[in-house]
C-alpha cells in the first residue's frame, strides 16, 4: 500500500490527518498537544500511519515478540517502550491509526465510558464496510470472529486522552506474524481481508470522521 | 500532610496497577507534575501532585494493584 497516505489531506476542524509519520514524531506531537489541550486548547484528533514499528505498553511482555533482533533488524523494524495501557502492537502502512486527544473533564471523567466510545466508533465505523465487528469480554480490542482488526490502548494525563486505536484497513498481515499481538495469541484481519476487495482511501477516513464526531460529539469544524 | 490516592476512573473500574513512578522516596516534587503511572488493560494513567512538597512515603511499589481510593504515597 500505501495510498491511505497517498490520499488528500483530510485536515479539518479537530481532524488533523498526518499522513504517514515516524512513530516517535506523532507521539511528540501527541504529548505537545495534550499540554495544550490540558491549558484549554481546542481537542483533536490525529489520524496517521506509521512506517513499519513495534511498541509496547506498560504491561508488555517482551516475549510477546516472536521475532529475533536479527529479524527485526532486517526489517529495519524499531522496538519502542510507551506510556499507553495494553500488550506489544504493531503499526504499519495500511493501518489508520487514530490519536483522539480529549478533554475527558467535558466528559464526565470516565475512562471506562471513553474506553467503550472509542471502541463503538470503530464498531460502528466497520458497518460502512458491511463488517460486523464486536468486543470480547476480557480481551482488548475490536474482533471480526476470531480475528482481531482493531487495537485500543489509550493514555491519560490529567484527564486528557492520547494514544488510541490502529485499524487494519490493508495492512500486511504477515507482518504480525513477529508478534504476538497484544499477548493474545491471535490472528489479525483488516477491512481489505474480510471483504475482499481494495477500499478507497480517502473514504476511510472520511468514514471515520463521521462515526468519530457523531460518537464522541465532537465538532468537525 | 497529604495523601496521593488512586482516583475514580469511571464506573466498573475498581483497580490499577502502579506501572511507573516518576519520582521516589525524599524527591521534591510540584503542583502539577507527574507522580505515579498507573495502569488498566487498556489505559496508562497519570496522578498529578495537587501541591508543592516532598516524598515522604511510597505506599504502592511498581508492579503492586490498587483500589480505587487507596493511598499510593504521602507528601509533606
């Protein structure tokens, strides 16, 4: 792929599409506006990809990954360490990843709720594409049966959101098979592998964007 | 004397684990700053110091779980 990235900007209102991006840049930015957002800057919503990394959360397990150095490092595949809840994860081209950084104080303070919310827009973002998706009790993210197609692994700091969620739209799939994703011992889909044929771009996202703003109430301009 | 404690983080949630503390026992530490990364499934979440003082004591050591409520550390 990837023509997600080949796509026109989607920059719009709280919407802020950076295209693909080094991991360790989106995430500066990410900490930037959360300080921002927390002094009472406008939210926003980062979507991106990311060329091809590994990270893992607090609860990681470095065991989870399945590849050696050498392989990684063949791959020129970057190990990372972050501040988000949940296991090992891998971002690659073809994955919207979704950086929602809110102001959970306009929200009740519930990390519960907002847990849930995000997770249903990702649900509901998937019916676009006919894909009945649903939540599994007691594992993250969102499944297709027995497939896993979407990620969720938040931050907060004050109340304010940052990390978020990674949707396979065309990913790699073999990919993950360095991994084991999110410590789940499973396998991964996207939109493209279930449905079985090319999605556009552009409508991707701005798919998202509708879902996201009528879920998470949030202004699009 | 002041007690850092696990705040409510939304219905249904009633524990986290204590995944990183920015500061340690004697640091001096301000209004504002990071003091403890706490940990659900699915969420890292950080404590803030309400006020300026010093570490007087860490309570829940990283790795430990916490109840909704339960004191982590005391400031002074």
């Amino acid at each position: 792929m990837s023509d997600l990235t080949a796509a026109q900007s989607l920059t719009t209102g709280s919407f802020v599409d950076l295209g693909l991006i080094d991991y360790s840049q989106a995430y500066r930015l990410q900490k930037e506006t959360v300080a921002q957002v927390i002094a009472g800057a406008p939210e926003r919503v980062f979507l991106c990809e990311h060329p091809v990394v590994l990270t893992l959360g607090r609860m990681a397990d470095r065991g989870y990954i399945l590849a050696s150095k050498d392989e990684l490092a063949a791959h020129g595949i970057e190990i990372l360490s972050i501040d988000r809840g949940g296991e090992v994860t891998l971002h690659a081209p073809g994955q919207l990843v979704v950086y929602p950084i809110l102001d959970l104080r306009k929200r009740g303070k519930n990390l519960k709720q907002y847990l849930y919310d995000l997770e249903e827009v990702a649900i509901q973002f998937l019916q676009h594409y006919k894909i009945f998706s649903v939540r599994k009790p007691g594992k993250t993210g969102v499944w297709v049966g027995a497939q896993k197609i979407v990620s969720v692994g938040v931050g907060v700091r004050k109340w304010v959101t940052y990390h978020g969620l990674g949707i396979n739209i065309n990913t790699d799939l073999t990919l993950f098979s360095l991994i084991n994703p999110c410590g789940l011992n499973v396998t991964m889909a996207s939109i493209e592998s279930i449905i079985g044929q090319a999605v556009m771009s552009q409508k991707v996202k701005q798919d998202f964007c509708e879902v996201f703003m009528r879920s998470l109430r949030l202004k699009g301009n | 004397m002041y007690h850092v404690v696990l705040p409510e983080l939304g219905e249904g949630i009633e524990k986290a684990m204590v995944a990183f503390w920015h500061c340690k026992v004697g640091d001096q530490v301000y209004k504002d700053s990071d003091l403890v990364e706490l940990v659900t499934d699915k969420a890292a979440f950080n404590v803030a110091c309400d006020f300026d003082g010093v570490i007087k004591e860490v309570l829940i050591a990283e790795g430990q779980e916490a109840k909704i409520g339960q004191v982590l550390a005391v400031i002074e």
